[in-house]
C-alpha cells in the first residue's frame, strides 16, 4: 500500500463539505456575544435564530416548580424512540390540538433529540443517497443540510417565480421539477418535505392545497412530510387585510381515502418552537400507518436519543392540560401584539413585507428596496443581499439572509419578532441604522 501524500486531509470528504460550510456560517460567533444593554452594549442583538423568548418566564415557573427527577431517567428507560409516559402524553396532547382523523396513538410516535434529527431520519429512511427529496423555495435553510449532509439525499430546490408558494398553482411546480430531476439524474425523488406552517413566510397551507399536494405524491408514490413544529404558534393577524390569511389545519385532519396511500403521509413536531424551549432538544415523527419506517427507525434510535431530563420534562409539561392550554393562547396573544408592533415599525421606516401572516414568528421583508432608495447610483442588475448583510453584521444585528432559505429575489431577509419589546426595538432600530450608512 503507497503511504498518503502530506498533504492529503485527515478527515473524510463528507468531514471537508461540513467544514467548509461551518467556515462560513457566523450564527455561533453571534450567539456566544449577546446584546445586553448593562452588561454587554456592544454586542449583537440576534433576531435571526428562530427562538420565542416570549414566554421564557411563564415555563420556567412551571418546569421549576414540578421538576424532582426519578432515578430511572439516569438509565436507558423504556429505550431511543422516547419512553411510553412520554409517547402517551405527546399522543394525548396533540389529540387535542391536531384534531387528527385518526387518533394518535403511543405506537405511532418515534421520539428524537430535536426535529433536525427527526428530519434526518425520514431523509434517510425514504432516499437512498443521490434520490431527490423536493422543497420548495424559499425555505428553512437547515432542511439542506438535515437531508443532504448525512444521508446524502439530493434536495431539488422548486422555484415558483410570481406564483405563490402556497396556492393551488404551485403544485405544477412541484411536479415539474420532479420530472425534471428524474429526466437528467435517472434517479427518483422519494418524497416531499412542506413546513406547515411556512418558514419563513409565517403562513398555513389551505386544505384545498394539502390535498392537491398528496395527490401529487400518490401519483408518483412519493413521501409527503410535514413539518408542523409552529402548528400552535398560530395567532390573530389584525393589520393585514390581503392576502387573507388560513387558518392551520395540520395534516392528520385530512381524511385520506381516495387521496393518497396513508403510508405515505407523515408530521414531525417537537417542543422547540412552540413552546420556545429550543434547548430541550425534542422532536417527534408520527407515521400512523407505516411500520416498516417504525422498525428500521428503532435500529438507529441510539443516535438520537432525546435525554433522560428532556424525556421527563417534557412529559410534567404536556401532562398539565390547564398549564398548557393557558400557555397557548397566552403565547399566541404575544406573538400577534409582537406581529403588530413588528408591522408598525416597517411601514413608518418604508420597510415592505410579505403580508399574510399568522403563524409561526417571522417576517419575510425587503430590505434591498430601501438600501438602493438610498443608494441610485448602484446598478439596477447589481445582487446586494451579501453588502446588506455586512452592513448589518457591522451595526450589530444578525437576521436570516435569503441566500440561506434560497430566495428566488435579492436581498429579503427573515425578522424574527418573538423576543421582548425593548430587545426588539433595538433590533429594529439597528436595522434602519444600517441601511442609512453610508
């Protein structure tokens, strides 16, 4: 065997593509030096990561007050998928909030460390590597990586131009691009992934779309997986008139007889986002009617073994129903004052925004319209969204920049609005800041 060259890199070709795409990515540089208006002024204020701090105060009393860990929780436990209290109380609960046809039932759930891993999971399980899972621009950023990075699956960017991402009319795209992608790789797409609702456009899937979506996987015998992780982070849009928004109906509500093959149909959800606790890490896959998935999922559980502590928690959490139901129209109450306020300060400022929302806690905004307002000479063809972005590094403020949720325009970034006031208008006043520099 001929020894390796010096120069050959020590880890693996996968290990460089990782590398490369963490050399360029800031967000952990930006979290590890929070904005504190005492303790640390000069530090960024963060309104990119899609975190609700909204309702820190409120879980924390309840976690705080209830929280004495039995010893079983420092062993293995009923195993990777998630204990059968915790499967039991996740069931019950989005029983009652996902109005599912069929009622979910313990067996139907797999319990990860986190949506990401259950993301990963379902590319894994249902795409060999090179075969085609679509996604619809502009989308989550992390579904690229969550799909592609380790079980090397092929995303297929779909793009819509003028049509809107979320009506009737783009189901075509999304079938042409699945023609597309078999014609020039002779590989087939495997499923479809939708986050239901829409990040980042904050808005809901009509059931008229849903269905003509299923149908298309039926079709072509493709996986549609629905991330519905903001399924009640939905709330009361006071400011916009047009588009009117829809109402969230998640996916499990759809009778399926007729439509698609229920082994087909699959919802991932998780504590992160609606309950604003990202660092619990966890996630669910239900699959109601797809054992196959369930037994090959038990082989590789071990890797994403949600925590013995998050297991427990989570359970006290979902177990208390007047906590959690309070804690819901609580938190959907603040999200649609956040909205408002948020929506208020862009107008003023000459900011637009994708209207419609009212789901989820983002807004999809223009910023490159105002940057070249303030700038005629630069040229009309010109892509600024990477100067607007450093200018906005520069004053301290981190957004989410379209190049990363592959924006078919120049220069939208995503706002998230879940975070208290005063962080909020600093947030914003930052931004307008930085567009004026000159």
């Amino acid at each position: 065997m001929t020894p390796p060259d010096n120069k050959d890199p020590l880890i693996s070709h996968r290990a460089q593509i990782a590398r490369e795409a963490e050399s360029n990515n800031p967000t952990w540089d930006i979290v590890s030096d929070p904005w504190d208006p005492i303790k640390n002024p000069n530090g960024f204020v963060n309104v990119g990561l899609a975190e609700n701090s909204l309702m820190h105060n409120e879980l924390l009393k309840s976690i705080n007050n209830k929280l004495e860990l039995p010893a079983k929780y420092l062993t293995y436990n009923d195993g990777g998928g998630g204990s059968t209290r915790l499967k039991a109380s996740v069931s019950k609960f989005l029983n009652r909030h996902l109005n599912p046809v069929i009622p979910l039932d313990p067996s139907h759930l797999v319990i990860t460390n986190g949506v990401s891993s259950a993301i990963e999971h379902v590319a894994w399980a249902f795409a060999d590597p090179g075969e085609g899972i679509l996604l619809g621009k502009p989308y989550y950023g992390a579904f690229v990586p969550d799909m592609n990075l380790r079980p090397g699956t092929t995303v297929i960017p779909v793009s819509f131009g003028d049509c809107d991402p979320l009506s009737l009319e783009a189901v075509a795209k999304y079938e042409k691009a699945l023609l597309h992608f078999h014609k020039i790789s002779g590989n087939r797409v495997r499923a479809l992934m939708l986050c239901h609702p829409h990040n980042p456009l904050g808005r809901c899937y009509s059931r008229s779309v849903l269905i003509a979506l299923m149908k298309l996987c039926q079709r072509y015998q493709v996986h549609l997986i629905s991330d519905e992780i903001y399924a009640l982070s939905v709330w009361e849009n006071t400011v916009d008139q047009y588009p009117a928004p829809v109402k969230f109906e998640s996916v499990l509500s759809i009778g399926l007889d007729g439509i698609i093959d229920p082994q087909l149909v699959h919802v991932l959800w998780g504590m992160s986002k609606d309950f604003g606790a990202n660092g619990l890490r966890l996630g669910v896959i239900i699959s109601q009617r797809n054992r196959d998935l369930h037994f090959a999922l038990k082989g590789i559980s071990m890797y994403s073994y949600s925590s013995g502590v998050t297991d427990h928690l989570t359970s006290l959490i979902l177990e208390d129903e007047v906590f959690t139901e309070a804690y819901i129209k609580e938190n959907q109450k603040r999200l649609s004052e956040s909205y408002t306020f948020t929506t208020g300060f862009l107008k003023r400022n000459g900011i637009e925004y994708a209207p419609g929302c009212n789901a989820a806690f983002f807004l999809w905004v223009d910023l490159g319209k105002p940057y070249r307002e303030l700038r005629p000479s630069i040229p009309e063809n010109d892509d600024i969204g990477r100067e607007v972005m450093q200018l906005l590094l520069r004053h301290k403020v981190f957004l989410g920049s379209g190049e990363f949720f592959g924006s078919e325009k120049d220069a939208w970034f995503r706002i998230v609005f879940s975070h208290p006031r005063r962080y909020l208008e600093e947030a914003l006043d930052r931004i307008v800041r930085a567009l004026h520099d000159c």
